[in-house]
C-alpha cells in the first residue's frame, strides 16, 4: 500500500487512475477518496493540512473493505510469491514506522509544551530559570526534527528496493495491485507533509519534490511545501526569540505562551488523526497476514 479554496493541485504523475466500470464498486469508491486526496492544495497550513487527514481516513476505511473482498483474498493466495505481494507487506509496515514517527514526535512535543506551560503560569523561578526551561524545550524540539529527519531519509532510501510487477496478469488484478500501489504512495506522501510540518522546516521550491518512481513504477507524489506560518515554527521562533532577547522579557513570554496554546490545540487535532490512521493501517496489515497465513 502505499492536515478549501486550492491554489494549485497535487501532482500524480503516471497512468490514470480512472477505472472501467467493470470494477468492483469498492474499488471505485477508493479511487474516489484518492482522487480527492491527491486533488488537495500543496500548500500547508494546520487547517488544510488536518483536512488532508481526514481525506486520508476516508480511503484508509476504504481501502480495509477492499482487503476483505474475494477478488482481493483470491489474487493474495494465488500470487502470494509474486513481488507486488511482498512490497505490499513491505510497504504497510513502512507506512505503520512512518505514522508512529509522527504520533511519536507529537507526544513529545505535547509533553514539553505542557511542562512548560505549566511552570509560566505558576510564575515560580527567575528569569534565569525560565530562560533555562525554555533552553530545554529547544533541546526537545531538537530531537524531535533529528528523529524526523532520519524517518524522512529512510523514507527515501527504502524507494530503492522495490519491484516493478508483471501487468501479465487479469484486468481485476491489475486494477486491484494499482490501486493498492496507488495508495501506498499517497499516504506516504501525506505522510512526509506531516512530519515536515511538525518539524516546522521548510524547503526551497527546488527541493520540494521527492520522487518516489522506484517504489511504484511511472509515480511521482509532490512533497507539499511546508508553509512558514506552521504552529510549529512559530513557537521555535518563539523559543529562539524568548532566549537572545535580552529585553521585553515579559512581552517574549506572552508571545511565547500564545503560539504554544496555539501549536497545542494544533497537535490535539492531529494526534485523534493519526492515531485513529495507526489502528486502521495495523488493521489492514493484520488482515494481509491472516490471509497469506491462512
């Protein structure tokens, strides 16, 4: 398998995705949502970004009623030893690694931004101590960005091992291994948006796609450009702000306390998101095992 008024839409380069209408009806219906996702602006803000989530809960629901049809368990038993069967295992535990990164570096983020939160309005300490904490929160974000980066070069590095499967095979098959390829590289894509966008970094126009042609053959996914206005950001600008001004220290904490309280209602809405992403994709893994075991 592979968070609105649009400005400019995604990018899918490859074969079309439209399907004839002797597919299943559920088949259909999954091109549908992933029409829609990949139709969704490549530029971010928290707003469009959690829609974005939302559209990617739809086809994940979707894509699970897919994996329960008989055409899908039949085609699994039968080309169990082709390779589209093992990048499709390969792929849902890469998409599972690539979403516990993201819960991952959102529960941390939560848990510093609360702490400190909670030590400014108990107004405890001098100056020299909340400069101090607000030094460790940076710290924290460090790590998070690392820990993202690494899942991002990962991301790319594991595009080099893939197969290119036959296309002598039956209409259904076909339709059935290109959706389910068509949806490992669109959630990998929503994905990678996320994580940027959490890591509050930016790319240049030049960098801003990633082609991922050598996981599925003839795809390319635009790599949303992160905006500069992500909650993320603001706060480490915030943070940075707070700790190299040596004057308005009060004014730096009020500022430092709005984008927080903003960044904080932002990671509520993604972190529901993601983990109700999490259980639906262990979900459609577990179900791919059962029936290749069965």
């Amino acid at each position: 398998m592979a968070a609105s008024p649009l400005n400019k839409k995604s990018n899918f380069h490859g074969r079309s995705i439209s399907l004839p209408s002797r597919s299943h009806p559920l088949i259909l219906q999954c091109n549908q949502h992933l029409n829609t996702l990949l139709s969704a602006s490549d530029e971010t803000s928290s707003s469009l970004l959690f829609n974005k989530i939302g559209n990617l809960r739809d086809l994940i629901e979707c894509v699970e009623n897919v994996i329960q049809l008989p055409l899908t368990q039949d085609a699994l038993v039968h080309e169990h030893q082709e390779n589209w069967v093992n990048n499709l295992l390969d792929g849902s535990l890469r998409l599972l690694d690539v979403c516990s990164t993201a819960k991952d570096a959102l529960i941390h983020t939560k848990e510093c931004t609360r702490e400190l939160q909670s030590i400014i309005r108990r107004k405890k300490g001098s100056e020299v101590e909340l400069t101090s904490e607000v030094k460790k929160f940076l710290t924290s974000r460090k790590v998070v960005k690392k820990a993202i980066s690494k899942a991002l070069t990962n991301m790319k590095a594991n595009t080099k091992n893939c197969n290119i499967f036959s296309t002598d095979k039956d209409h259904q098959t076909v339709t059935l291994i290109n959706l389910l390829q068509d949806v490992e590289v669109a959630t990998l894509s929503t994905f990678q948006t996320i994580l940027q966008f959490i890591s509050g970094t930016t790319q240049s126009k030049s960098n801003s796609w990633i082609s991922i042609s050598k996981l599925i053959q003839s795809k390319r996914v635009a790599c949303s450009l992160v905006a500069d206005e992500s909650e993320f950001a603001q706060v480490d600008v915030a943070l940075q702000s707070f700790v190299f001004t040596k004057t308005r220290k009060l004014e730096g904490i009020n500022n430092l306390q709005n984008h927080m309280e903003k960044m904080e209602s932002c990671i509520q809405d993604f972190e529901e998101g993601l983990e109700f992403l999490f259980r639906r994709l262990i979900k459609i893994r577990v179900s791919l095992l059962n029936i290749l075991n069965h």
